[in-house]
C-alpha cells in the first residue's frame, strides 16, 4: 500500500481541522435551537433547547382540573417526551448532513490512497 504524500497528508490534516470546526459549529447551533412541543391538543406547551435543557412549560388553566390530576401529570410527560424526540431527531439529521458533506471529500482523498 502506498503511503501519502507530504502534500497529501497536509491536505487530510485540513480537511480533518475543517470537519472538527463545521462539528463544533453545528453542536453551537444545535445547542442554541428552541424546539416547542405540545400534548392535549396544546393544553400543555413545552420548550427545551437543541442541549435538552427544558425551558418553558405553559399549562392552559382548562387543562387544570384538581379531581384529574393525574391527566395533567400524562399530558405533561407526553409533551416533554415529544419535545426531547424531536429534539433528537433534528440533531440526528444535521450529524448526518454535516457527515454526507464532509466524508465526500475526505472518501475521494482515503480512496486516491488505496484505503
């Protein structure tokens, strides 16, 4: 197996520094993103960051019923429970948007080197 040049080596080592800067980048971004999630027909409303650090519950006071609390209880739980999924999920895609974009180039170098 042939080994890389200097010149190609640098360039990896670039493209390398280039990807851990567009993750750090998208983690900031990420961090800093408001995903709002609802339960009961938006009875209970909740906010929590792309961290999964919960901001906000608004609890419509229809939805407050002292003979039914365990139904505020569920409705509660089922909108956190939504707002961290989504969460999730929109992490899960930009990881794999920032990978399809970075592993185009970086396949085209691992593959020019036998590897």
């Amino acid at each position: 197996m042939p080994q890389p040049s200097r010149k190609q080596q640098q360039m990896m080592m670039r493209q390398l520094q280039e990807a851990q800067k567009m993750q750090e980048e998208l983690e900031a971004k990420l961090q800093a993103e408001v995903i709002e999630a609802s339960a009961g027909g938006g009875m209970v409303k909740v906010k929590i960051s792309g961290a999964l650090a919960l901001q906000t519950i608004e609890i419509d006071p229809e939805a407050v019923d002292p003979d039914d609390v365990e139904l505020l209880q569920d409705m509660v739980l089922a909108a956190v429970n939504e707002a961290i999924r989504a969460a999730s999920e929109r992490s899960a895609q930009a990881q794999q948007q920032l990978q399809a974009s970075l592993l185009g180039p970086l396949a085209g170098q691992l593959g020019g080197l036998g590897l």
